[in-house]
C-alpha cells in the first residue's frame, strides 16, 4: 500500500514577535508544498530519503533514533516524533520531497510534520480531520521544539489566510488572495527561541517604550485584517512597511533582511517586511506587477521564491 500527502509552507503576513504577547496574527498558506510518500519497506528496515535536500537514514522507530547515511539530521526528529505517535514500528519507506527552503521562516518544519501525519493516518487507516491533524501536528511541534505557535500547523492543514485573534481563536479569513509576493531568504537561519527571548529581554528592560510597540503591532493586525477583507493591498503594503519599523524597532531585524527590504521596495514593491522570527530568515514582499523586477533586485546578493497565497491546504491519498 502506498500513502501519499502534501501540505503546504506559510508565511507571516503581520503579527510575528506581538502574538507571543496574546497580540493577534495574519499567517497564510503559500504554494510551496512538502510531499511525503510512505510504502511498505522491501527489507526489514525503515528508510527515511529526502532525494532534495540529500538526506537518507534508517529509522529506529522503538528507540525514536536514526542512523545517517547520507546528509544532515534536523528535520528528521519531527518525522521520528510523528511515527512515534502513530506508527506500529513495522518497516515502511518515508520520501520526503519539497520546494519549500528549510529553516527559512516559511515553516518548513510544519509542513513536513503535517504531511507526515496525514500520510500516516492513510497508511494504517485512522480516522482523522482538519481539527484533529492540525491539534496533533502542533503536539508534534512543540515535542520537538519545547515551544512552538500553532500558528504553522494550523495554516499548513487548513491552507487560506489565518487570523488569530488577542484571545487566540482561528478565523479564516475567506478572500480570494491571488496577488503575487516575493519572499527572499538568506543563507542564514534565524534562531526563532533565541530572537523571542532577546525580545523579552528588550521588553523587560524597557517597558515603557517595548510594551506600546506590541499593543500597537497588535493593532495594526487588526488593520490590516480589514483592509484585507477590503481586498486594499496599497492599504496591507503601508502596513506591511511600518510593520517592518515596528520589528526593527524589537532589534530582529538584520543588514540582510533590511537590504532585502529596501531592495524590494526600490524594485516596485509595494510593502516589504521581515517575515517569521528575524535574525536571519525571510522577507516578503508584496509586489503586484513587479515581481521580476523585485525578484531580480533581492536576487543581487540573496535567494528568492515567486509565491502566491493558497486557499488549498493539507491533501492526502492512499493507493491500494
Ligand atoms: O520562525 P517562524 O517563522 O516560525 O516565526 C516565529 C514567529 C514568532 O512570533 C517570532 C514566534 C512564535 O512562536 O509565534
């Protein structure tokens, strides 16, 4: 039997660093997707191949350990923690294969976790929902992580554009989002626990100045939720840009996220902002009708992706 999933990568649109603060958050699925096959092994061993990032390890699915045979290890913990939940340890074969750029603040990991899952589910025939997949995937997360948002898990099953409000309820909001973005991602991965404990110390030493800047990124969320629904993209590009003062003002900002930044905007961007935790990472840039110029501006010095929004969230098949 052969089970098949994909589910696709997010990025932040507003709120990242505030919603650690009960601040709400605009997170949308994009159409990068990590795809995920699982069989029945021809040995006894599992085997876990990433053919695209040349990853290849034997899975000690009881132990909840590996052995490398090829490549580095690191999302290979959120597939072990996976099995670990669901799988009965017989031998089966994982291939991963993505376009989505890992530990690039595009939630990577959330991806692959919840195409595991799904895959998963298929495979030993369980029972499961929208509700039910992105709870576990979230669980997974946080196993592995310690802390995690389930912010990624949510957007990666449902696909579409999620708000999380101040008392952390999901709301989709239900747009038809087709407008092109460009995020470009440097070589250099953010550490997301290490940029929100720097944030928390900025605040602590300074709360009077910190603790307005939150409740007002906070607020602009809200703002940009309506312009949103008002399909006003000049209105979402202005915040998006004073979004980005806000993160540069909480020290997450770096020389290459802002030259990626002020690149784009000089190419015709109409709002560009770092997204996801900062410190390395991703921008976005919104750019309709510019997207080759911004994408060769960034491109200069840093890599890029073409992206649009997707309604299509979490799929999952199985083949007898
Ligand atoms: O590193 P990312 O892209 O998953 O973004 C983290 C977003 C933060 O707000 C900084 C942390 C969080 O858990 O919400």
């Amino acid at each position: 039997m052969i089970a098949k999933a994909s589910a696709p990568a997010k990025a932040i649109l507003f709120g990242e660093h505030s919603v650690v603060y009960d601040e709400p958050a605009i997170a949308g699925a994009v159409n990068k997707r990590a795809f995920i096959t699982i069989k029945d092994s021809d040995s006894d061993k599992s085997i876990f191949r990433a053919p695209d990032i040349g990853f290849e390890a034997e899975l000690l699915t009881r132990q909840k350990k590996y052995i490398l045979t090829k490549g580095k290890p690191g999302i290979i913990r959120y597939i072990l923690e996976s099995l670990h939940r669901v799988h009965d340890h017989s031998p089966i074969d994982i291939t991963l294969s993505s376009n989505v750029p890992i530990g690039s603040g595009l939630g990577s990991s959330a991806a692959v976790t919840v195409a595991t899952l799904a895959a998963l589910y298929r495979y030993h025939n369980i029972r499961f929902n929208k509700s039910s997949l992105a709870h576990d995937a979230h669980m997974v997360e946080q196993a592995v992580q310690g802390v995690a948002s389930p912010l990624d898990t949510l957007v990666s099953t449902y696909g579409g554009l999620v708000y999380l409000s101040r008392n952390k309820k999901v709301e989709h909001i239900n747009i038809n989002f087709n407008v092109p973005f460009v995020v470009g991602y440097t070589t250099k991965h953010g550490n997301t626990g290490k940029m929100v404990k720097d944030v928390k110390n900025l605040k602590t030493r300074n709360p009077k100045i910190i603790n307005p800047v939150i409740t007002a990124m906070g607020n602009l969320t809200n703002y940009a939720k309506q312009a949103l629904l008002k399909r006003d993209f000049n209105k979402v590009g202005e915040l998006m840009n004073i979004n980005h003062g806000f993160l540069d003002v909480l020290g997450v900002n770096t020389v290459e996220l802002s030259r990626m930044v002020y690149a784009a905007r000089e190419a015709g961007a109409i709002g560009s902002k770092t997204t996801g935790a900062g410190g390395g990472g991703s921008i976005i840039a919104l750019c309709p009708g510019k997207v080759d110029e911004v994408a060769e501006a960034i491109s200069r010095d840093d890599n890029i992706l073409k992206v649009n929004f997707t309604r299509k969230g979490v799929s999952s098949r199985v083949y007898k």
